[in-house]
C-alpha cells in the first residue's frame, strides 16, 4: 500500500466519527473533498512513478550500451598504442642505424688510411662499411722492405729447414722467393720466414703476422667460405697416404692396403683436414683405429720412430719424402717402413691471401701462373733475357716479334697497386731468382739438372715423379695449366 491511500483511509476513519458525534455536514463534506483531493494526487503520483521507472529502465539499457562500447573502444586503444610502438621503435631503429653507418664509416675509412690494411679492413668491417679504403698487403710490404712468408719447416720437398746450414728448400720456399722477386724486393735477403703450424697458420694471417700462406694448405669449401682467407694458385696436386711400420703391420698380411690397419695407432698433425679425411675414411669401412695428435712433422716422425704410432699420415708427397729420410738416417734401427696403395683424398695445395685483399691476391697467383707458361713456352732461367730482347723487337711492321712472349717478359699486365705497380720485366726478375714451374720443382725433388724445357720425363733422381702426376704440364695430361697473360 502507498503512503496516499494509507493517508487517505486514516483521514476517512477519523471523518465519519466526527460527523456523527456533531451532526455538521459542513467538516464531512471538506474532509471528503479533500480526500478526493489525495486521490487526485496520488493518482497523479503513481503516473510520475511510472513514467520515472520506465525511464530508469531506458537509462539502464543506455548505461549497458555506453559500458559495451567503451569496452571496445578500450581494446582499439590498446590496439592503437601498441601499432604507435612499434612505429616509433621502427623509427628509432633506423635512426641509431643511420648513425650507426655514418660512424662506422668514419672510424673505418680513417683506420684504413691511418692503420694500414689489418685495421681498415677489420674495423671497417666490423662496421659493416663497404666503402673502407683498406691498404693492400703490397703496400704494406714495400713501406716495410720485407715480405713474411708462412712456411713449413719439417716436410722435405715442400717446406724444409736443414738445421745444420739453415738453408731452407722445397716447392713452397721456391714459391715465396719468386713472389718477393716479383715484387721487387731480393729473395735471399728480404723475406722473413714465419713458421706456421696446423693449427696457428690461418691466425697467423688474419692476424697480419704472416702477408701470405704457402704452407702445404689445402684448398677446401669451409676455409675458403668461413676464414678469412682468400686461395690464390694451387703450385701442388696432393692426395692423403698412410706409411706403416712393418713390424707391427706387415704390408703382405695387410695386402699393401689401409684396410688392413684395423686397431692402429696413427699419428695425425693437429688442426688440419687430414684428420677429418681419416676419420671419413675409416668409419665409413668399418675400421677402428686409435688417433694420436702431434704438433708438426717432427714430433710426428719421432711418435713414428719410438713405436707410439703404428703409422702416420699425411700429404702423400709428405709420406714419401719422410720414407726417405728415416730410410736414410738409420733412426729405424733397421724396421722396414711401407706405404698404403690407397689416396684418402683429394688435397690441392694452394697459397692463400687475406680476404678482400685483390691486388695482392692476383700477384701471388700470376707469379704462379707465370713460372708455368714460362716453361710452357721454354723460357728459363738461362734464357729470358734474350727470349725478351728478340720478342719484344719490332718487325717489319712495327709490331713485336712474338707478342705474346713479349707480354710476358716485358708487360706488367695491370698487376700491383696505384701507388705500386709491377715493374714491366718483373717475370724477368721471377726467372732470374728461380727461374721456371719445371726448374723449381727439379730443386724441390729432384737433382736439379732439369734444363727447364725437355719435360718432366727429362728430370732425373726424383724424390716425387712428375711425370705422368697431376702435377705435370697439360700437354703432358698433368693438371698444372695457366690462364692466358694477356
């Protein structure tokens, strides 16, 4: 019940109590009228309150509608803000690159022009800046008057200090005097030899220790993608062998094969792919063998001698030219030694550069390249001065008399820096030092009488044939061929 229609009734029971006891209408008929008065407005008030809850009712739907939409609008905000950071950190990220770049490029151009070669080209690198002038080693070289060369010491034939005269021989030591020739400076005085080891030589030249490598080193797809190293020409055709002591493994019970080495112990230098070829080559037959580390050939060869090692591997031209040795020093006390029938693979030896570093790059390989078309064309250490002289004179029309024998003794072939290019008769200077391919490999192996024209089979008393090898001439089906010097 309202509060008006109790009212109401309250003021009728006081009302007709009233009228009775005085008889006077006149107070009954006012009540009345004013009940009728009430009435009228609680009739009047319970419209209002109608009206107001059916208003509170649409206000209600409204409020739930405001509350929906500001939820969404709440998500695109959060959507908004988080588009807005990524722009902005998108933003910043290119600018602290550009300033990255622009400070990068500065510190590496100047350390190439201030620090030489080694700091421009590792600082600007390291800043990604291609645009960094580094000093090519060349340069480097000639300011300093010497060349460094990383060599073997240990391996006769290829890399070989005689302790007791220090003269140094063999195919690598060939190759780094004709380079030093090439480039001006004397190879008996202006080369500082770097021993270099298996696993030190690729430090030694990113490093700059060493200006370029020609250390029996194996040209392979991870050296030449992930060092910092750049193969120049490959001046030896290899393949891995195995020599056995006979009196732990006799070559007739193991049939003169690698595969009857079951068990062995095999002494392998450190650092080099000669192991990994090994353990290729043995797992993939099924054979055990137990490896021994050394440090270089001459730990190597004494493991060897004292029975630590059952066999060594290593280059196969390696393998034959310590046969020799431990043939005739009589360190053996009389164990024969043999030699595996098999190649565990392929190994082209090959001299290395830094990366990046061109000029340089292309004058190690051409000298290469030019020792071989010298004896190509019978050019050698006795002759190029005249073989010079007649080609370059003009004939009868005014042009040289043997063009391409004349580029290669008296051009410079676009070879070397601006600053320092090749002399025009620098292949002059590379024959007269060590004259011809076939010249310096006779000192390397043989007796060194080759004459330098007749060929591999005119080269006598020979550690390591060339003839009918990899290492030969093309024309004798060997694999040693030089792109055209034009």
């Amino acid at each position: 019940m309202t509060k008006t229609v109790a009212l109401f009734l309250a003021l009728l029971m006081t009302a007709v109590p009233l009228a009775g006891c005085t008889g006077d209408d006149t107070e009954l008929n006012a009540a009345n009228d004013r009940i009728g008065e009430l009435e009228a407005q609680a009739e009047a008030d319970q419209a209002s309150i109608a009206e107001l809850e059916t208003q509170a009712e649409a206000d209600q739907a409204s409020i739930a509608e405001l509350e929906t939409q500001a939820k969404a609008d709440q998500a695109s905000i959060a959507e908004l803000e988080a588009s807005l950071a990524e722009l902005e950190g998108l933003c910043c990220s290119t600018a602290d690159m550009d300033e990255f770049r622009e400070e990068g490029y500065t510190e590496g151009y100047a350390a190439g022009l201030n620090d030489g070669y080694d700091s421009g080209w590792y600082d600007g690198n390291a800043a990604g800046i291609a645009e960094a002038t580094p000093v090519s080693t060349l340069d480097t070289i000639l300011a300093r008057g010497s060349m460094k060369c990383g060599v073997k010491e240990t391996q006769y034939g290829m890399g070989y200090l005689d302790a007791g005269t220090g003269v140094r021989s063999g195919l690598d030591i060939e190759y780094c005097r004709a380079i030093a020739a090439a480039i001006g400076l004397n190879p008996d005085t202006d080369i500082e030899w770097i021993p270099s080891t298996g696993s030190n030589r690729f430090d030694l030249l990113a490093s700059g220790m060493i200006d370029v490598l020609i250390r029996t080193t194996t040209w392979t797809t991870w050296r030449d993608a992930e060092l910092d190293a750049d193969y120049a020409a490959v001046n030896f055709y290899d393949g891995q062998g195995i020599m056995v002591r006979e009196d732990v493994f006799p070559a007739a019970t193991a049939g003169n094969s690698a595969t009857g080495l079951d068990g062995a112990n095999i002494c392998v230098a450190d650092g080099t792919t000669t192991q990994s070829n090994m353990v290729d080559w043995f797992s993939s037959r099924g054979i055990a063998f137990n490896t021994v580390d050394v440090d270089n050939g001459n730990d190597m060869r004494d493991k060897f001698r004292d029975g630590t090692c059952d066999a060594i591997t290593g280059d196969m031209s390696a393998m034959v030219a310590t046969k020799w040795l431990l043939d005739n020093d009589g360190s053996m006390n009389g164990v024969d030694i043999w030699i595996v029938q098999e190649l565990l693979s392929k190994e082209p030896l090959a001299s290395v550069t830094r990366d990046h570093d061109s000029e340089w790059n292309e004058i190690v390989s051409w000298v290469w390249y030019g020792m071989i078309t010298a004896e190509e064309k019978g050019v050698t250490s006795g002759n190029y001065a005249d073989m010079a002289s007649n080609a370059c004179a003009p004939n009868e029309w005014g042009g040289a008399s043997d063009p391409s024998m004349c580029r290669l003794l008296a051009e410079n072939l676009g070879l070397g820096t601006t600053d320092n290019p090749l002399a025009d008769d620098w292949m002059q200077a590379v024959l007269g030092a060590v004259g011809n391919y076939g010249e310096a490999y006779d000192r390397a192996f043989c007796d060194g009488s080759y004459d330098g024209v007749s060929g591999s089979g005119a080269m006598t008393g020979c550690l390591v044939s060339r003839t009918g090898t990899a290492n030969a001439l093309v024309s004798e089906g060997g694999l040693q061929f030089a792109p055209p010097m034009r």
